[in-house]
C-alpha cells in the first residue's frame, strides 16, 4: 500500500526513514501548537478550540501535501500572518475575530483560484526580489517586535513611545533565557530546540509559582466556539480588502519560498528546476487555509521548517502523513498547551523572526533603488504594526523612487497597478 501510494523505491526511500523524517519535522514546527491558540486567543477567541482548530488544520494540510502532492512537506498555521490577524486585524483594525477568519477563507479561494488559471506564476515574476526580501524580514521584525512587548522587555513611553521594561523581573528573564536556550540547542544539532525551550520555560513557571498546573493528557476541548464561526460577508467590505490582500500576498511567496527550498534541499526539483506537481502543492496550500478558516485558525501555510525531515531522509509524501498523525495525537495534550505563559513564547517569536529577518543579506544595497524600498517595508512594518501598511509603502516607495530617477523600464505593471492601488487607499480610505 505504501508503495503504491508514495513510490518509495522510485524515490530511494523506506517506511522507516520516511517515518523518522516525518517525527523530525513534527518536533522542529510543534511549538505552533502552543504559540498560535496563545496568540489568536488575544482576539476573544477560545483558546482551547484555537487549540484544536490549529492542530486539524495542519493535519489537513499534510494530508493533503501527502496523499495528494506526494511531498514531504508539512503545513500548520503561519508564523508572522497569525499576528497580523491578531495584532493588526482584530486588535488594531477593530475588526471582529469572524471577520478576520472570513478574509483568511476569502483569500484562501482567491490563492486556489490563481493557481488553476496559473496567475501564480505571473504575480511572482512580477514582484521584484528586493521586495519580497523586504516583506520577510519586515515580518520577521514585526515578530520579533511582539516577542520584546508581550515579555515585557520593552513597554510603551510617553515621552518615547517605547523603553525598556523591568528586565531583571521573571517574565522578561524567562523570555531572554528561552531565546538563548533555543540557540544554544540547535548548535547542539538537536532537533525539537523550539519545542524543548517551551516546554523548559513552562517548567520553570511552574516552579516559581507564574504558572497555574493543569495536566498533560485529556480529551481535547470543544472545537464549537470557532467551528464555521467565520464571517465572510463582513469580509467583503472595502476596508478589509487591503487585509486579504496581505493574508494572500505574504501566503503566496512564503508558499512559493518554501516549496522551492525544501524541494531543493531534497533533491525533488527535475532537470529544469521546476517542482513537479506544483499545482498540487500549492492545492495542498490553498485547501489547508480554506479548511482552517472554517475550523478557526488564521492562514495555514508550507513550513520551511520541512527542510530538518527532509535532511533526515524524507522524499515522500509519507513524511508528511506522519507529521499529519502527531498533529491528531497532539489534540490530546490541550493542558499543556493551555498552561504555556506568553513569555515561553516570546523567545520562539524573537527567533523566528531572526531567521526571516536574515534574508536582507540578498538585498543590493549599494543601489538606493533597492535599498530604500525595503528599508521603507522593514520600518514602517514593525512601527505600524501592520503587515498590510508595510506591503503597501514598500510598493509606492519602490515606483517612487523609480520614477524620480527616471527609471521608469524598471517598473513591471503588476508594481505599476499594486502601488497605484495602495496610493488610492490611503488617499480615499
């Protein structure tokens, strides 16, 4: 059955060695199943079903990845777009938690219906690659933002909008000591770094008395507080467009990023260094967001963090059905999940936004073509607060520059029609 499956021998591969690969990707991306609920639950959402929505998603991901791409690539809700939902969405926009799912279901069609009629590819090559670095290490900023604030490492000044906190308190302690933890680890080459400094860090509060004891195992919550609780027509109004936007963009390229890397990390390109199926994964993708947004989970996306099982001998979409059966078994561990503090999930946060933050060394930046832009985007993204508002200046400021250099060949049209439409949005919103 395996076999016919997932062609193991065509692919050089066993059942073992996918099964190991699938535990290794599962161990270095589980600490979502604790950063997400704890996040989304800043909006008004239960946390427990957040919990549970999070863990069925990424099951329908992989599964889907797996049985129907063939990939051993693993898929969950994304880091950077759950905090824009949270932070920027709910918090900042003033949109409601449903609203905020409706946009996520929308702009998971809209990726589905792109892909069929190809007008991936078009948008991608359009874009240019200043951009695109720009746009992930400003996220990874935006992170690393929200790490230092819901520590309490930085709090908010009136007479500087922001200063240090009271870093010798146990929160902001426990925060730095997780991040240096997570390194220290994964210079060891041990796998699940993320996850261990959680669940240390959680240990830790548990001692000092932070951190309210609650289980391991039970049955898992209700997933009926956030079940088909989205609200697509509250979606559809002008204001949220910009929004689904933003959950499409980034969604898009981080997707694309992703299948390449670990596809090239595995040896799964063909001759031309094209993925085959692409449009299968990218299925895989779409689907994944669209079923999360009806269980009640922002946008679930490809992990980069596939690369570790992939390294570790997956070649199938096995792998991926592995990470899919501990995703369903990790349902069982809501007390767990429940009693993680928002300070053992800061270092994870500041960490991952190193990681996207370290893709400006690709960036020109003897050319003030390029380097403005994405000086513009890695600002005004974190200091907004706004993933949306961050796409949008790097965008006018890339044509403006442009333009005021006279370098107007520069300019592809789909930057041409994007910046023109943020200039109308903030100019009529």
């Amino acid at each position: 059955m395996f076999e016919k499956l997932f062609k193991l021998s065509q692919h050089n591969t066993s059942v073992k060695q996918e099964v190991i690969a699938g535990f290794t990707t599962f161990l270095t991306m589980a600490y979502i199943i604790f950063v997400n609920p704890s996040m989304l639950a800043m909006t008004g959402m239960d946390q427990g079903a957040v919990f549970v929505a999070t863990c069925l998603a990424a099951a329908i991901g992989c599964l889907i990845m797996g049985l129907y791409a063939n990939y051993p690539i693993a898929l969950a809700p994304g880091m950077g777009l759950n905090a824009f939902f949270t932070f920027t969405v709910v918090m900042e926009l003033g949109y409601s938690w449903n609203v905020a799912l409706g946009g996520v279901f929308i702009s998971g069609v809209v990726f589905t219906t792109l892909s069929a009629f190809k007008v991936r590819e078009w948008i991608i090559n359009s874009i240019p690659h200043a951009l695109r670095f720009g746009i992930a290490a400003g996220i990874g900023l935006f992170l690393a933002l929200i790490a230092l604030k819901s520590s309490g490492i930085i709090v908010a000044s009136d007479a500087t909008l922001v200063t240090l906190g009271s870093v010798t308190d146990f929160e902001p302690l426990m925060a730095i000591l997780g991040l240096f933890l997570i390194v220290g680890l994964i210079s060891l080459n041990i796998n699940g770094a993320v996850m261990i400094a959680i669940l240390v860090i959680t240990v830790l509060g548990l001692i000092f008395g932070s951190v309210e004891y609650a289980g391991i195992v039970n049955m898992p919550p209700s997933i009926a507080p956030t079940f088909m609780a989205l609200d697509i027509a509250g979606a559809l109004e002008v204001g949220m467009l910009s929004v689904i936007f933003a959950f499409l963009f980034v969604d898009l390229f981080d997707t694309s990023g992703t299948l390449i890397a670990v596809a090239q990390r595995g040896k799964l390109l063909d001759k031309d260094g094209n993925l085959p199926n692409l449009k299968k994964a990218l299925f895989a993708d779409s689907g994944a967001t669209i079923a999360g947004s009806l269980l009640g989970t922002s946008t679930t996306t490809s992990y980069v963090e596939s690369t570790a099982g992939v390294s570790a001998g997956g070649r199938t979409g096995l792998t991926a059905v592995t990470v899919a059966v501990l995703f369903l078994l990790a349902l069982f561990f809501s007390p767990l999940a429940s009693m993680v503090p928002a300070y053992a999930t800061a270092g994870p946060l500041f960490f991952v936004g190193v990681l996207m933050v370290a893709g400006l060394v690709n960036v020109k930046w003897d050319d003030l073509m390029d380097a403005v832009p994405v000086t513009v985007i890695v600002v005004t993204m974190p200091l907004t607060f706004s993933i949306a508002d961050g796409i949008a200046f790097g965008f006018i400021s890339y044509a403006a520059v442009r333009i005021f250099s006279g370098r107007f060949n520069e300019i592809s049209p789909a930057v041409w029609f994007l910046s023109a439409l943020f200039v109308a949005k903030f100019a009529f919103a």
